[in-house]
C-alpha cells in the first residue's frame, strides 16, 4: 500500500540513502572484503520477501559441498553481540529465524548472529574455518563486501513497482538492485507463463552479469507438532486456530483454505514477541472451537511459541521450501561462484 502522502519526506530519505551508498561506491565509506566467499541474500523493501527459505536452499545446497556458515542479524533477541546457535539456544537469545534454521538443520552448517556483521563474519570464519559464509538480509549492510549479492523481490510487490519509505516500502531506491547478480522473483503462482516472467525481465532490464529467477514456496505435505505429524489432507477434519507473526500471512491463509474453511486466524506483526495475555487469549479462542480442533502456525512462529508451557503440545506448524525455476542452472551459478573463489 502506497502512502502518496509522505512523499516529500522520501525525497528527503532518497537523498539520505543515496549519498551513503555514494560514499561506499567512492571508497569514502569502508567496505570490508573477505578472501572467502560471501553470499548475501537481502532486498530493497522491508517486510517479508522470502529471504529465509532462500536462505534455508542455498545453506542446505552449500553445507553439501563445503563448511557453510550463516550470519544474521538476530533480529529480536534480548542479548547483543556474536554467539553461536546450539542446543541450549532459543529465540530470546539468538532471534526467531536462526532458531528456525537450527530447528530444521541442527548442526549440518553452523549458525551465527552478530548485529555487527564485519567482525562477526571475521570471527565466525576464522573460529569455524569456513569455506564459505551466507549472510542473511545484509543488502544494505554496506560496511560488509560480499562477493555475491542474491537480491528478493516480491512476485505480489515487485520492487519495480515500489516506492521509498515511508511512501513506499523501499530502503534504497531501486538502482540498488544493479549491486545483485542474481535477482529472484519470489513467491510466483504456479504454472508461471513464458509471458509473464518475460514481463518482470522487461521491467527489472537485467544487466549483462545479472541473471534473474523464478521461485515459488511449497508447502509440506504434513504438519508437524512436538511428538506427532499430520498429513495436510486431514485438516479439513478440524477447527483451525491460525497464528502468524509474520510479514506476509497471505499465501499461508490461501493455501490453507484449500483444506479446511473453518479457520480462525489471530495475525500479529512481524517478529511479535508473544507476552503471556497473548497466549491466555489464544487459548481462550481454543476453547471456543469446536471438539477437533488444533493450532496451526508458521515455522518462524513456532519457535517461539512452543517455548510457553501450555501450548508446547497443542501447536503444529507447516513447513515451506523453495521451489527454484532452472533450479539447476541456479544450483550451479552459486557452486561456480564459490567454487572459483
């Protein structure tokens, strides 16, 4: 949703942001390059754009071939400075989306947050003797150099198409794209026509060292809780509580009314930290339903949902991954890159 009425406040953020960037692009500003390889995967806009499953494909893709590490900010957490994500971890400590890759991926590559990222990709690299880093949503961390930039837009909300904040949702203009060498249209419909994507290539003009993406979110064929897993074509034999605390609910709510129309959906913000009168108001509209009933929410959500004691065993959530157009011909762009550096 577009905010025509604080345009003149994003000329004054376009001037901001542009003269930083300038200042990097010159030299002025430090930017901080690494001898190993460093693939970042950010956006142009705030709010979600699936960087975390992206995120989730390339570190799942990499750790098969090399000591994979990966970088986040810890967005969220109560605790500063650089730690590692292990057992004892959770989402207070290291921020809901590095336990939500720990949760699924254990110790198959290791997890880190920092909310200063040059020393804590010094430090991570250096300690774990990586052969290759993923930073997540670092696109305008500038201080940072990674040597490859994957940058997400929304098929639904193209930066394209898009303004700066608070007019828009932008962080940088849209020239920011020309710093990725890969740009992925994320979250397509199915069946995506020839027309369509020429469509978004027209409007995004790739540059001659630019290759531009298709990809779209897949849901499990099951959902999973503490001690048990459900296949999606039995939801429609319960009442559903729905709880999202993320950017973008929409296509969660639209694949899930593929299997059951009796959903109640409470949505909170983004990263909400859930206090204990939210959990007593879950649980009072629970027990409002019907006699089968469950609670049904996000991977992210569930991480830190699951650690309130009266829900640990009432909560189920639905797992997503990434579906690649000429994913092989992706797969191997990353290998080819860290492979040569």
């Amino acid at each position: 949703m577009k905010r025509w009425y604080l345009y003149p406040f994003s000329l004054g953020y376009h001037v901001a942001t542009s003269a930083r960037n300038m200042m990097y692009n010159w030299g002025i500003s430090k930017s901080t390059k690494f001898k190993t390889p460093i693939i970042n995967v950010g956006n142009l806009s705030v709010g979600g754009s699936g960087k975390s499953p992206m995120v989730m494909y390339i570190a799942d893709l990499l750790s098969k071939h090399y000591k994979t590490g990966v970088l986040s900010r810890g967005y969220g957490r109560i605790t500063k400075g650089y730690g590692i994500t292990n057992y004892d971890s959770n989402y207070k400590t290291v921020g809901d989306e590095a336990m939500q890759l720990f949760e699924r991926f254990k110790n198959k590559f290791v997890i880190a947050v920092s909310e200063e990222r040059v020393p804590g990709a010094k430090k991570l690299i250096e300690d774990m003797d990586l052969q290759v880093l993923i930073l997540d949503d670092a696109y305008q961390h500038r201080a940072i150099k990674p040597g490859f930039n994957i940058l997400m837009t929304d098929y639904n909300d193209p930066y394209f198409k898009d303004y700066l904040l608070p007019a828009g949702n932008l962080r940088e203009s849209r020239s920011g794209a020309r710093r990725a060498q890969i740009i992925m249209v994320s979250k397509c419909p199915e069946n995506l026509t020839v027309e369509q994507k020429q469509y978004f290539i027209s409007r995004i003009k790739p540059q001659h060292n630019q290759k531009v993406f298709f990809s779209s979110i897949g849901y499990d064929e099951n959902v999973y809780a503490r001690n048990q897993m459900l296949p999606d074509n039995n939801l429609s034999y319960y009442d559903i509580l729905l709880i999202t605390g993320i950017a973008n609910p929409k296509p969660l709510v639209k694949h899930l009314s593929k299997f059951s129309e009796r959903v109640k959906h409470l949505k909170f913000r983004d990263h909400h930290n859930f206090s204990d009168q939210d959990i007593k108001n879950i649980l009072a509209e629970y027990k409002k339903l019907g006699e089968y009933k469950l609670i049904l929410t996000t991977e992210k959500d569930y991480v830190r949902l699951k650690t309130f004691d009266y829900l640990r065993d009432l909560v189920f959530y639905w797992p997503i991954n990434v579906t690649i157009d000429k994913k092989e011909e992706f797969n191997k762009t990353i290998l080819n890159y860290v492979g040569k550096n």
